[in-house]
C-alpha cells in the first residue's frame, strides 16, 4: 500500500514528536515547535502551486514551503509566541525541514486538500501541546 503525503507527513509528525518527548519529557515546547513548523510546511504544500501547479516541480514546492517555515517563524516568534527564543525557531525550522522531506518523499502526493488540513492539524495540536498542555504539566510530579 502506498501511503499519500498527507499520511506520510502525519506518521513522520508523531514519530518526531515521541522521540522529542523521550528526548526532552520536561520540555513540551520543543515538540510543540516541531509539530508547528511540520504542519505549517504541509499547508505551504498544499497551497503553493496557486496558478501554476503542473509547471512547478515537488522540490521547488518543498523549497518554497521550507521558505514559508523560516517566515512564519521569523514572524510568530517576534509577535504571538514570543519573546523571540532562538531554540524555538530553530526547532520549528527543523519541523518544516522534516515536514517538507516526509511530504517531498512520499510516492504519491494526493489531495492537496487532505494535506492542508493535516497540516493544520499538526499546529493546532503543537498550539495545544505548547499552551494548556505545558501550563498544566508543570503541576505534574516529574516537572517539578
């Protein structure tokens, strides 16, 4: 069975993000940013080709999507999730980047539909993850 870039990105998304848990129990933010910057690379995907879809190739796309990450994180670490941390950034860069390799190397892409809203997906949960979630965890005994 061939899996469609949306599933690829979804399973290189929770595989990343449990070995980040692993890595780091105590910080929740580092898979949080990661999941983050893998969906904002799946939406980039998704809505780069506007006009010209059958002239752009999947690594030209890949390379815009990984422009799209740097971007928006440049900008939400300056303005919504700030202050600025350079750990933050570089870590949502390395889920785009992740992001971008899972959707590039999938066999087939599918709808770009189904991978705009995994990627979607994937920032509201690492929004979850990054906001409640971390704010509730530090009451919790290995936070401490």
């Amino acid at each position: 069975m061939v899996a469609s870039a949306s599933t690829r990105l979804l399973w290189v998304a929770v595989a990343a993000a449990a070995t980040y848990f692993v890595c780091f129990p105590r910080r929740l933010e580092y898979p949080a940013h990661l999941l983050g910057g893998m969906g904002v690379a799946g939406v980039g995907f998704a809505l780069l080709p506007w006009a010209a879809r059958r002239l752009l190739a999947v690594e030209v796309r890949g390379l815009g999507a990984l422009l799209l990450v740097a971007v928006a994180t440049l900008v939400t670490e300056l303005t919504v999730t700030g202050p600025a941390d350079l750990m933050d950034g570089v870590t949502t860069i390395l889920g785009g980047t992740l992001g971008v390799a899972a959707v590039t190397g999938a066999p087939r892409l599918g709808g770009s539909r189904r991978l705009a809203v995994s990627g979607a997906a994937l920032v509201m949960v690492g929004l979850f993850i990054r906001y409640p979630l971390q704010g509730m965890a530090k009451h919790w005994w290995w936070f401490g």
